[in-house]
C-alpha cells in the first residue's frame, strides 16, 4: 500500500464480493471488489445516471442483474451520514443503511462521506496516481485532503505513529472569509442570495459560476458571444477552459480568484489539521486545470500563512490523478471494515 491506512482486520481468507459505490446527484459509480494479497481487486465497474432512478436500491439490482447479490455494500455519499442515514442535497431520495439492507436482502451495508471514503482509497493508489505538486516525500504526519467538483469535500487522516485513519468532515461548509476588496464585494453579491456564504459556494464548479456571474453581473466585465454559450452548454468548464486559452478577461480573473480560494482554504485546513503528512488535493477540477495551478500563484497564496508561513512551506501538496479514489476507498473499506 502506497499510504498505510488503519483496517480493522486485512489477513481474513475466503473474503466474499464486495460492492463499492460512489453516489453523487449526477452520476452513481459502482464496482465490484474480490480479495486478493494485495488488496481488493477491481472486477467490473459501471456508472448510472442517479437522478434516472428512483432509489439507491434500484441501481444496486441494475448492476447486478441476474449474478447473485453480493454478502456487503458499502457506498461513499456526498454529505454527512448520521446514524446510518444520508440526505442528499441533489437528490430526490435518501439512502439508509437498514432500509437498504432489507430492501436488498444483504448481510450489512455501510454508508461512509465521499471524502472519507476518498482517504481510505489512498490505501490502494500507486505513485502514478498523484502528482507532486510542491515538496518531496511527504514526512510522517497528518493529512489534509480537499477536493474540489461539484461541491467541496474535505477530510482528514490521522497518524497514530504507524497508521492513518481517516475522518470525515465537513469543513467544506464553514464560512467564507474574505481578505480583500473584491472578496467582500463577492460576498456582499453571494449575501443577497444565500443566508450562509461558505467556501463551497466559491470553490467548487458552482463557485466558479458563482465568482464568474459576480464578475459579469457586478463587475460589468465584457463577455463574449463564444464564452456565453460555451458557459451555457459546459458551465464551469466552459470558463475555466476559456481561461486556460486566454481568450475572454473575464474568464481569467474568475479563475485567478479561485485559485486563490482554494489556496487559502487549503491552508486553512493544514494549519487547522497541522497535516505534517501532506495535503492531498482530489476532485475533478483540479486536475482539468492543472496548467493554471502550476503558474506558481496558487502556491504563493498558500505559503502566505504570516508565522505559520514556514510550516506551509514545508508541507508537500499532492494531487490525485486517479478519479475512481472514492470508488477504490468504499471497495476496501468494504472489504476491511465492514
């Protein structure tokens, strides 16, 4: 194992199938795990649409089709799970452990947060999977993981002195803090419109809209012809790749003010977090701006930590370049934990 995460129990023969899921409230992946001597091994993996289905149950008995259901579930959700429970935010149902368990006739399921789910699946990536952003060899420590997509996970892993165990949270969600002009002008704009502004609404693909529409809106900055309906077909995508080929200002600045949201808050969550071991930085954006992230001003604004600066300084910042993570870490925790 490239990180060596806390199981409660990895040497037990004759493992059943385990089924993996990652839900979202666009797109549900799903996979099939079989234990092997180096760790669960990927059978066969698919992904549905989620909202086309009326329930968790319904897509578990799609993938599955006539094979013989498997003995354990575990799905990574994007939210917090409470008592067994998950609301989802884009969803029009819900998913809970016991009613799922009945429903599908298993032995046990386990719900887990998308982003835990994601630190457990550190346990099964290989050097080829992250990109080292800034620093060499992480030192011994804990870890920082943010992630920014279509919302903003967070998440941590503690170091016990041999293993680490990761944690969910919902750091995501706290409050947005402004540091300039134009950050208290966005947030006065993002005020009118939600009672809490939190650095989700400005780092994630509904923050780039969010900062985009502030600066169209509020700013009056100029937006072509050809940036409107690419916003209007791709959304964030549709800025932060008129930004990368510098083709509309107003793209740029959008993006140059969430790189600097995201630098600040992923310092936010080292300093809280003192993640000696590392920040890991996973979600689907990152990754699809990778040009604009290794300008050298995301990690100037993140070394701005005034007495702390050299602390982050030293932290080694690693991005995630396999995009199954969550799927990979729902997989083993099935297998080990459940």
């Amino acid at each position: 194992m490239h990180i060596p995460i806390a199981f409660k129990d990895t040497d037990s023969p004759g493992r059943p199938l385990i089924l993996a899921a990652d839900l979202g409230g666009t797109k549900t992946n799903m996979a099939l795990f079989q234990h092997q001597d180096t760790g669960p091994q990927l059978i066969r993996q698919e992904h549905f649409p989620s909202a086309s289905y009326s329930s968790m149950a319904d897509i578990v008995r799609k993938f599955i089709g006539s094979d013989p259901m498997p003995d354990k579930i575990c799905i990574g959700v994007a939210g917090p799970v409470m008592n067994g429970n998950a609301k989802l935010t884009n969803l029009t149902w819900d998913v809970d452990e016991v009613a799922l368990t009945k429903a599908l006739g298993v032995k046990a399921v386990a719900l887990i947060n998308d982003l835990e789910a994601t630190a457990y699946g550190l346990a099964a990536l290989e050097e080829k999977d992250f990109l080292t952003f800034h620093g060499k060899d992480p030192q011994p420590g804990n870890i920082g993981l943010i992630a920014p997509g279509t919302g903003l996970g967070e998440a941590g892993l503690y170091w016990d002195g041999a293993h680490y165990h990761p944690f969910a949270t919902e750091g995501g969600h706290a409050g947005f803090g402004p540091r300039e002009d134009i950050d208290v002008e966005l947030f006065d704009h993002l005020h009118k419109q939600y009672e809490h502004i939190s650095w989700e609404r400005v780092v994630s693909g509904l923050g780039i809209m969010n900062i985009f529409q502030f600066l169209l809106d509020v700013k009056k900055m100029p937006c072509t012809r050809a940036l409107q309906e690419a916003v209007k077909e791709e959304g964030a995508a549709g800025v932060s790749q008129s930004a990368m080929q510098k083709t509309d200002p107003i793209a740029v600045q959008a993006m140059e003010m969430f790189i600097r949201y995201l630098a600040i808050e992923s310092a936010n969550l080292v300093l809280k977090m003192k993640s000696t071991g590392g920040l890991y930085i996973g979600g689907g954006i990152p990754v699809a701006i990778l040009p604009l992230l290794q300008s050298g001003e995301w990690l100037n604004i993140f070394h701005k930590g005034g007495r702390m600066r050299p602390l982050l300084e030293s932290i080694t910042v690693r991005i995630i370049l396999q995009d199954k993570t969550a799927l990979f870490g729902a997989g083993w925790y099935g297998m080990y934990n459940m």
